[in-house]
C-alpha cells in the first residue's frame, strides 16, 4: 500500500470522529510521530510503499483514536506556546485557551524582573515554564497534589531547561510564604458534574477527572481557597490571573469583588467565551 492509499483509508475511518480541520491536524501528528514527517514531507512521500510495520503502526494509532484516546496521550506529546511537553494518562492535556491566559500574564509583566510567581495546580508543568521562559529571571513555584502530573512538570522543566521549584501538596493544606508573591496563577478543576453528558468522550474519559470536575454544591470552591492563597502569599499590588469556567465566570468575579480586590477583570477567549480573570490585590 502507497502512502497516498493509507492517507485515503485512514481519513475514511475518521470521518465523523473529527471535523476535517482537525482530522488532518491529527493525520499530520501520527505521521510525525511514526515517520517523523511533516505535511510537505507527506506531499513529496505519497506515491512510496509504506512498509507493513509501519502501515500496523499507524493503523494501531488510529485504533485508540477511534476508541476516543486523545492523540496526545498515544504520542506523549502536547504543543503550548510553541513548545512540546510531554504528557500521559493522569496528567491534564494543555489547552489553547490557556495559553491566552499566559499571554496576559506575559503582556502585563514583561517589563518587570525577578518576579515571584505561584503556578497552582501545576499539571505538565506548562504555566509555569512558559512564564519561567518568557518572563525576565522570575522565581517559579508550581503546587500540584498529583505525584503523577509533578513527574511530568519535572520531566518537562527539565528538558526546556527551567528552574522551576515544584512542591507536591495539597493546595486545601498548603500555604507559601507570607507576602513572598508578586503573581499567582490558577487554572483549577472548574467543571460540574452536570456538564459531563456534552463532553467529548476523548475529555472526559481519559483526562483526570480531579483535574477536570469540581463539587457540583460549590463549584467555585477551588477559586475560594485560591483566593485565601493569594491573600496570604502576594505582596501589595500583587495579581492574580485566574483561568475560568464561562458558566461560573460572573460567580468568580463578584466573589473576589466581594473580597476587595480591586481591578478586577474578566476577559473573553478568542472564541467569545468569559475564560480568564485578573485582579490586583491592595493591602
């Protein structure tokens, strides 16, 4: 079978599971991944034979895929902010979203040095290597109380050469130093149980699930206990950046105002959606 043959087959079976622009994103992923090969790569290769192991590795691949396991997990591999990360079951995947809160962060404070940030809830390790890369000497601390996702936020630091200092604990027990921060960063658990029935299966049944879902009594619990963190660890004019469920993104926003934070600010993300926070914390 030519490549141009098994290109046309494997499209065929995942019909229907992706729409077609993400089809041919994740085509290009399992060719990098078996072949090594980009799209001209692809373009210049269709008329060669593939040989029959690689012709059952990629149909292997697109065996899981059908099955709903999400293409970053097979590869072990997940962009954010142009950089690769590893990944696996038990870690949460990076979302483009999020690197739109790390934008923010990024345009607010790349004129400052030796910034101290907090990245809560660490996951790979993204937040808080691409602030450790993209801000000018700042001190990164990242919390996770997963021991699973912390070997990947090491694995990750490690490879982009970042000095990150991870702590494994539980955020509900944990508190850093008083007025130790200049910026916090969260991005917790923010789906209800009552959302999960619209979620795609390749979401909601691989991804952790304590990464992903909250309370369904008080869904903005972990911002709440966030909120106290910030409280605690930032110095005077600190900020804290806060990723958001659309659905509770209003209930976030009054809580802190109802705290006295000033200058709070809820930002849509590039689909129109309320996805980010920012308020400023005066003592």
């Amino acid at each position: 079978m030519t490549v141009r043959e098994e290109l046309i087959e494997v499209r065929k079976r995942l019909d229907g599971i992706y729409d077609h622009r993400e089809r041919e994103a994740v085509i290009l992923l399992i060719f990098s991944h078996v072949k090594g090969w980009g799209r001209v790569d692809l373009i210049i290769n269709e008329g060669k034979e593939l040989s029959t192991f690689t012709k059952n590795e990629i149909d292997g691949i697109v065996d899981r895929l059908i099955l709903g396991e999400p293409i970053q997990y097979i590869t072990g591999n997940a962009r954010f902010f142009g950089m690769d990360f590893k990944v696996g079951p038990g870690v949460l995947i990076p979302r483009p979203e999020t690197e739109e809160l790390v934008d923010w962060i990024i345009e607010d404070c790349k004129d400052r040095e030796d910034l101290s940030v907090l990245d809560i809830g660490a996951g790979s390790g993204c937040i808080a290597i691409a602030l450790y890369r993209h801000l000018a000497f700042p001190k990164v601390l990242a919390i996770d109380v997963s021991e699973v996702a912390l070997k990947y936020a090491e694995e990750n630091s490690r490879i982009h050469k970042c000095k990150v200092d991870l702590i494994h604990a539980d955020m509900y027990d944990w508190l850093p130093a008083k007025q130790s921060l200049d910026v916090v960063v969260g991005n917790p658990p923010y789906i209800a149980p009552d959302e999960a029935a619209d979620m795609d299966v390749r979401v909601k049944d691989f991804e952790p699930y304590e990464a992903l879902f909250v309370s369904e009594d008080d869904p903005i619990r972990p911002y709440k206990r966030i909120e106290e963190i910030a409280i605690h660890g930032l110095r005077p004019g600190g900020k804290i950046y806060l990723e958001l469920n659309p659905r509770f993104a209003e209930n976030v926003s009054s809580y802190f105002k109802s705290k006295k934070w000033q200058d709070v600010e809820v930002r849509v993300d590039s689909y129109g959606k309320k996805r980010m926070m920012k308020a400023v914390f005066r003592d």
